[in-house]
C-alpha cells in the first residue's frame, strides 16, 4: 500500500480525540481551522497568478469553469452560483463541473470522482475554447474526475488551475497554474470537509472576488455590479448608489429605478448629470470600468 498523503495521515496530536470532554472536542476542531488560513497565506502568489491570468481570458469573453469532486466540487459550485448575484456575472459563463452530476450537490455518487474519461466528456460536452479558464480542485490532487478535465482543457488551450491540498500531488503539476493549500492531516483522519474544504473556500473567495475586481465589477471596495434580485439587495443598491454616487437616497432610488437599478449606470447618471440611456453607453464604451467612466482612471 502507498504511503497516505499529508491529507489522510492520522493527526497524532489528538490520537484520543474520542475520549475529549466537548469543549475541548470543538476547541480542537475550530482551532486547527486557524492552519486553514495560513495555508492559503503560503499560497497567495500563486492565486494571483492564477487571478491575472483569469482575468486576461475572461476579459476577451471566456468563462470561467469549475471542476472537482465530493466536498472540492461541492465548493467550486457554490462559487460559480455566487458570483451572479454578487457581480452580475451571467450565469452560463460560470458553469460548474461536479463529478456525479447535479445530484451528487445533494447525495454522495459512489465511484464518480474515479472516472477521469467522464470528467473529460463532461468538459467537452461545454465546447470549450482557448479563452476559457478551468479550475479544478481535489483535496488529494490525484481525483482521476478533476485530473481528467484538466488534462483535457489543457489540450485544447484553456487556461487551466489545478488546486490541492498535497504538495507534489498531480493535479497542480498537470495544471498550467498549480495552487497548493498545505493544510496538513485532519483532526479527524482523513475528513478533508474540515481544514482543507476551508482553505479551499477561502482560496475560491479570495481568487474569484479579486478576478471580480480586476474585471472592474469593484468601485474602491464597492460591490456596484450585483443583482438587485431581492428587497435585501435593492436596499443594498441603494446604500452603495448614495455612497458612490454622493447622493440622498430619493436621488438614488430615482436614478435606479430609471436605469433598472444598475448600481455602476445610475451612479454615472448621478456624478455626471447623464440620463439613462448615456450613462449606460459610456459605460459600454468604457467596458464597465466605472471609474474609467467617471474620468478617474
């Protein structure tokens, strides 16, 4: 039998983690969630690597693909779904790639993340181009499900990031950029839904809101493109409209309830004395940089 990764060798500090009274049980687990946020600290030159080259293919209109198994292709969804509301980021370009299909988002497929020839027809089945980016995660880095999109979106030009939590394990090495999240053993053996699920998704936040930005979808730290698809998020729009827009609130909910509440038009609208109509042409012309827009760049 081959020696276990990092990820699945018993952590000896809490051998008799059973035997834990509870406060000392979940002392244990939530601090060694504090390894989690150093790991991707270590790796922060990597994600922005990853971040610049994103942002270069989806700027020319390409889209951004998740991919993994289990807990990794869990999180590489939840990201994908976030990022329309939170950026105005459509939908169809943030497809996201998880072994077993739709269901296995609610119930374990066995067997599903073995199958890297899946994971490739899956891929394919998108009709890939060279301007799109594949991220595929795997806690081990060696899911044949993850490695085989990769290997695949690599062939045809994609840009491709491939995310582990085992330092020389494949799927970073097959990648273009490879991004490791040294996260260690597990408190409990193996169960790589704790530490490294969280390095995972603060990596996936941290690299995907920076993409965001770099893709002018941030004001200063202004959210000015999400979707007002909710009561909570038109009282957002407005609180972010008045403040970029240096405007009273019946200002903002006027000026957005006449663009259709596009936070980035209607602050045009506000700052430079623009109907509608102008407003969303300069930003056209701008290609959404607000600030470009707004004579600041």
């Amino acid at each position: 039998m081959a020696h276990p990764s990092r990820t699945e060798t018993p952590d000896e500090t809490h051998a008799e983690l059973d035997r834990y009274d509870t406060a000392r049980l979940v002392a244990a687990l939530v601090d060694d969630h504090a390894v989690a946020l150093r790991a991707v600290q270590a790796a922060s030159q990597s994600i922005a690597q990853a971040v610049d080259a994103s942002a270069e293919r989806l700027a020319r209109g390409g889209r951004l693909i998740y991919a993994g198994a289990g807990t990794s292709g869990r999180l590489g969804v939840l990201d994908a779904v976030e990022l329309n509301p939170t950026f105005s980021w459509p939908r169809h370009r943030a497809p996201a790639l998880l072994a077993g299909g739709e269901g296995a988002m609610f119930l374990a497929v066995e067997g599903a993340e073995d199958d890297g020839a899946q994971g490739a027809q899956d891929l394919h089945r998108l009709g890939p181009t060279a301007d799109d980016v594949v991220f595929a995660i795997a806690a081990s880095g060696t899911t044949p499900f993850a490695l085989g999109v990769v290997t695949s979106a690599r062939s045809l030009g994609c840009l491709t990031i491939g995310m582990a939590n085992n330092p020389g394990s494949p799927l970073p090495e097959a990648a273009e950029i490879g991004i490791v999240l040294d996260t260690g053993p597990e408190v409990i053996s193996g169960s790589t839904r704790l530490k490294a699920g969280t390095a995972q998704k603060v990596a996936l936040n941290s690299y995907s809101s920076a993409v965001m930005v770099r893709l002018h979808k941030v004001y200063g730290n202004l959210m000015v493109d999400l979707r007002a698809t909710n009561v909570k998020l038109v009282h957002r729009a407005v609180r972010l409209t008045m403040q970029a827009g240096n405007a009273s609130q019946p200002l903002a909910e006027a000026a957005l309830r006449e663009c259709g509440f596009q936070v980035k038009v209607a602050v045009l609208m506000l700052r430079r004395g623009l109907d509608a109509e102008p407003a969303q042409a300069l930003l056209a012309q701008c290609q959404g940089d607000l600030r470009a827009a707004l004579g600041e760049a």
